[in-house]
C-alpha cells in the first residue's frame, strides 16, 4: 500500500482544503512548498479576498502574484488601517 501525503493530494482534494485557508497562508507559505503546489496555487480559481487589514507589502505582493480573474469575492476599505485601498487597488486592475 503506497503511503499518503499532503504533497500527494490530488489537486480537486487540495483545491477542497484551500477553502479552508486563509489567502497568506495559500499565497505566501504553501505556494513555495513545491514546484507542484507553486503551479496549483497559480491555477487555484476561487480566492475570497478580504483586504481590511492587509499590509501594504503583502498587498502589493498579492497584486502582483494573484490572476484577477482568479478572484471570487473581495472585501476592500478605505479605513485608517488601510488608507486608499480601493484607489491603489483600482489602479492596479
């Protein structure tokens, strides 16, 4: 019997457990586990953005490394935690 691993997965049960991840944790830890899971990562489709407290680095690298079209639902503010996001944001897509 061949053991089982995370790494193994098969990419709809891995697609499955992102649900259940927050966008750090999919973009900037388990991207870089493996070449396999930089490219499901890359093609993942059903990313839930909330961008209330984001930082500024993290925000900039999630504009550069996540497709738009990727993106299902998005939460944005312009509070004082994050100053002209939806401007920054637009600006960029």
């Amino acid at each position: 019997m061949a053991s089982a691993s995370f790494s193994n997965l098969p990419v709809e049960l891995v697609y499955y457990l992102f649900e259940y991840l927050d966008l750090s944790t999919i973009l900037f830890s388990l991207r870089w586990v493996s070449k396999r899971f930089y490219h499901i990562v890359n093609d993942y489709d059903r990313y839930h953005l909330d961008l209330r407290l984001i930082s500024k680095g993290d925000f900039d690298h999630l504009c550069f490394n996540i497709n738009p079209e990727h993106v299902r639902s998005l939460i944005l503010s312009n509070d004082s935690n994050t100053p002209h996001l939806i401007q920054t944001f637009l600006s960029r897509f």
